[in-house]
C-alpha cells in the first residue's frame, strides 16, 4: 500500500468538472433580471398581478351588469302586473256599464208593474233584448237556431228525440241558447237532436 495522496486524473480540455455545475455562470445573475435568458422571477408575478387585476375588474363589471339586468327585469315584471291588473280592472268596468242600462230599465220595469201589470211582459221582453245587445257588443252574439246540423263545437246535447220531419243528427230544439261563436264562446247552445236511426 502505498502513503502518497492519489493524484487525480489529468481532466481534458473543456470538460466541466463537478464544482464548476454547480456555480452560475458569471454575468447570469444581470442577464436573468435584464431579459438575457428570460424573464426573472420578479417580472412574472407582476405581470400575473395585473392579469389578475383586470380579470378581477372585468368580473366586478359584469357582475354589476347583472345585478343590473336582474333589477330591471323585476321592475318590468311589476310594471307588467300592474298593467294587467289595471287592465282587467278597465274590462270589468265596461262590461258593468255595458249591463247598466239593463238593471235601470228592469228598475222602470217593475215601478211601472203596479199601475199597469199587463205591461210588465213587453217591458221584460225589451229589456231581454237589450241585454242581448249588450253581450253581441261585447262580442258573444246569441245563437238558437233550429234545423241546423248538430256541431260539437257550438252545441251541448242535453237530449234525443225521434222527429220524423226533421234529418238525422240536426237540431229540432233549442233548450237553451248560447252566446259567441265557436272559437269565442261564452256559453255552448244547449239542444235536443233529432235522433239518428
């Protein structure tokens, strides 16, 4: 065994020995900061700080927009059953003024009853008409005929008779009549058809 320190190797010309991979490169440090190899560490996070910052901003806004979008659609919603409300209370308002004229002739109807009773009968009928009138103003006419074909969309069977006069399936009598028309209707005509054999 030989005493003396071992010699190391004679390292080739170039070659990178252990301590020096493990030290920077002189001037890295300033290159690194300056743009020499890249961006340092400091330069990143402030650009991710006003990254962030805008987005927060961009958000705060739309945010706002909305909360705004929503209060304008609640306030249009009341403003809107306000307007219907209002509206109906409008239609009820003129169809009672529409019935009016009614109730004042039924009222001179029976204070004239008394001083002659025979009369009572024209006066119900002319105020029976003018009601009549009222609800085709309105938009449902009175509908009774006879002799029609029965249809399901206007008519309401409410019996069969056996008419040999009349054609299978049409309407022999009106029971009670209807108002408006098939696709308005207020009241279906209540009828008895002539039965099929």
């Amino acid at each position: 065994m030989s005493t003396q320190p071992q010699q190391s190797e004679p390292v080739p010309e170039g070659a990178v020995t252990e301590q020096e991979q493990d030290l920077p490169a002189p001037g890295a440090a300033e290159a690194r900061g300056t743009g020499g190899e890249g961006p340092g560490p400091d330069a990143a996070g402030g650009r991710a700080d006003t990254e962030s910052g805008e987005q927060a901003a961009a958000l705060a806004e739309l945010d706002d927009r909305w909360r705004r979008a929503l209060a304008d659609l609640e306030n249009l919603r009341k403003r809107h059953a306000r307007e219907l409300e209002r509206e109906r209370a409008a239609e009820r308002a003129r169809t009672a003024a529409a019935l009016l004229p009614v109730i004042d002739n039924l009222e001179l109807a029976l204070s004239h009853a008394e001083a002659d009773p025979g009369s009572i009968v024209e006066g119900v009928k002319a105020i029976r008409d003018q009601a009549v009138d009222a609800l085709a103003r309105l938009g449902y006419e009175r509908e009774a005929e006879t002799g029609v074909p029965f249809d399901p969309a206007r008519h309401e069977v409410v019996g069969v008779v056996e008419d040999a006069d009349a054609e299978p399936g049409t309407v022999v009598q009106v029971l009670r009549p209807g108002y408006g028309k098939a696709d308005k209707q207020l009241r279906p005509v209540a009828v008895a058809v002539a039965k099929r054999e």
